[in-house]
C-alpha cells in the first residue's frame, strides 16, 4: 500500500522562525480577512537602494572595525542634497550601529564577565528589550512618525471593537509587547516578541500570529470609524502594520482592505538582528526593513490628509461612494 503522509496544519513549508497561522484557522478567517503568507516580492534591497547615499554610507560602515566604528560614523558628513527622509535614514543608520557597537562590548573582570555568566538564559523580555526595542524607538526618534509604548501596552481599538452595547463597557483589553502610535494618536503598528534569542515555542508564535491579525484589523476598523464620510477609494490604500519576531527574525506584515470590503493581510519583509560584529552585515537587510517602513508610513500621512480633508467636506464625495456607504452593507465586522 502506497504511504499516506498525515495531514499538515500548514498549507505549505513554512519558513523557521516566522510567523504562523494554521491552514484551519487561515480558513476560518476568509470570510473577513484574506491572509497572504508570502511576502511581497522585490528584488535584494529594494527599498534601502532608493536611499542611494545611505546605503553607500552603511556599506562603508560596515567595512569599519568595531572598536573605530562609533568615531567614524559621526566624523562622517552627510551630503548637501541628501533629502529630509533620506537624512533621517542616515541619522538612525548613526545610532543604530553606535548602539551595536556598544551591545558587542564585553568587559571582563579578570577572567569571567557577567555577561558570560548569564549565558545559557534566554528571557523573552531581555532579548526584546535589549536587541528589538532600540531599532524601533530610533525609528520614532528620528522621524516622528510613531511614538511607542513598550511592554503590556494595552491595545485600545481591540477592546473597543468589543463594546457591549447594552452597558456602554468595553471588551476584554489585549495587550502588546509594542504598541506605534501615529501622527495624530492612532494606533498605526502592534508588535509582539514571540520568543527569546535561542529558542521558538511554536504555540506562543502561533498565538501571537493569530493575536496580530486581530489586532491590526482592529486598528484598521478604527481608522475606518472616525472616516465614515471618506471616500472609500482613499480608505483602501490605508495601511496599519504589524512587527513580529521570533528567535533573531522580524518579520513586518501590513493590512489594508481591498475593493470588496474584505481585509488583506500580507507579509511585507522579513530581517534578521544581528548580534555580533561578525553579523553586521544583517544590518543591511535591518535597514533594508526600516526604509521600506519609512517610504509607506511618509505615504500614509499623505493618505490620512486626504481622509481627513473628505471626512470634514473640504473634499467633496458622493454619498455612495463613502466609507459608510460601501463598508456597512457588505462587511458585517464594520457593523
């Protein structure tokens, strides 16, 4: 008799230590959410080589000795026709890797250091805090495009998109391990530390997978509320994102919805953190992820502008073409 393999709960190979959704949950969800687990096609370092100066200012940092790195990368002077997003690139490829630098430091006491003793433990928050923590808030620093809360942040489009009408309460609060609020106080990105450095549970990455999707339609579902008279044609290109890691992987995915009213989440890039000097060149992929979150967060202010400027009546939209019009009827979850 021919050999019957048993049932995998994926559709396909998964990739370790990337976020996962089981097929039956994949399915469960289709009727609201269409989720795409590949990630965008493009080519090696798409988005950092629209930066042309930045990426060239990293390739040569990266050819840098560790101990001369921090002195070289601030004696370096940005050109005069770099862009105002370009230089911000520019500014957190400075902080990010003089950061580095000081997390491959070691100081010994005679022969140990506490840092060799403490090997061997492999604490969620540790590695979060320590190695993911810095290149977002960096990121918020530089561009002031996000501000972040850190550590059990609760998520406060979850428990309102579970409101109990009756009682006027809201639902049962979830919270984030990182929580990106935007330019005007909107959660815009959720992210969750999956794992420590060493070692992946697979029914935490699951969850937490799952837990992401959730949240980030949730998120969408509140810009969506406070547009009610936007054209939904402008609605579907606004995004809300979503960062994930596990073990040294990030993984950054993004939902919008499409002309159908139905949500899509895709995986948009995934990266790798590096931890030692001999791993710098991981920072180019970082980077690589930075940029394209810069590009598409520039996009949305734009897009929000415009949200805004119909849902007051500066632009005109025909009633049948709005928000409240186009979503409600076809899109129960809305409702």
């Amino acid at each position: 008799m021919a050999h019957q393999s048993k049932k995998r709960p994926f559709s396909s190979t998964v990739a370790p230590n990337t976020p996962k959704i089981p097929e039956h949950i994949v399915n469960e969800l289709k009727p609201v959410v269409d989720i795409q687990r590949e990630s965008l096609p493009e080519s090696p370092l798409e988005n950092l080589k629209k930066f042309q100066y930045a990426h060239r200012f990293l390739l040569s940092a990266l050819d840098q000795e560790s101990q001369a790195l921090p002195k070289w990368l601030w004696q370096q002077t940005p050109p005069a026709e770099l862009s105002n997003q370009e230089h911000k690139l520019w500014k957190m490829i400075c902080f990010s890797l003089t950061s580095f630098v000081d997390n491959c430091t070691e100081t010994t006491l005679g022969t140990t250091s506490a840092a060799m003793t403490h090997m061997g433990k492999d604490y969620e928050r540790t590695w979060w805090v320590r190695r993911i923590v810095p290149v977002f808030q960096t990121f918020a620093n530089q561009t002031g495009l996000l501000a972040f809360d850190w550590c059990e942040c609760e998520v406060r489009h979850h428990a309102l998109a579970d409101v109990d009408p009756e009682y006027c309460q809201t639902g049962t609060p979830w919270f984030a391990d990182g929580l990106g609020y935007d330019w005007t106080g909107m959660e815009r990105l959720v992210m969750e530390g999956s794992s420590g450095q060493h070692k992946e549970k697979l029914p935490k990455t699951i969850d937490d997978s799952v837990k992401q999707v959730h949240n980030m339609l949730n998120m969408l579902k509140g810009i969506a509320n406070t547009h009610l008279n936007s054209s939904f044609q402008t609605f579907s290109q606004t995004r809300v994102y979503g960062i994930q890691t596990i073990r040294a992987t990030i993984a950054l995915s993004e939902m919008q919805m499409n002309d159908q009213g139905k949500f899509v989440h895709r995986q948009a890039l995934t990266a790798t953190i590096p931890t030692r000097h001999e791993e710098r060149n991981k920072w180019l992929g970082v980077f690589n992820m930075v940029a394209y979150l810069l590009i598409a967060l520039e996009t949305q202010v734009d897009n929000l502008a415009i949200l805004d400027d119909e849902q007051e009546g500066k632009i005109n939209v025909e009633t049948e073409e709005t928000v409240r019009v186009k979503l409600c009827p076809v899109n129960p979850v809305m409702q």
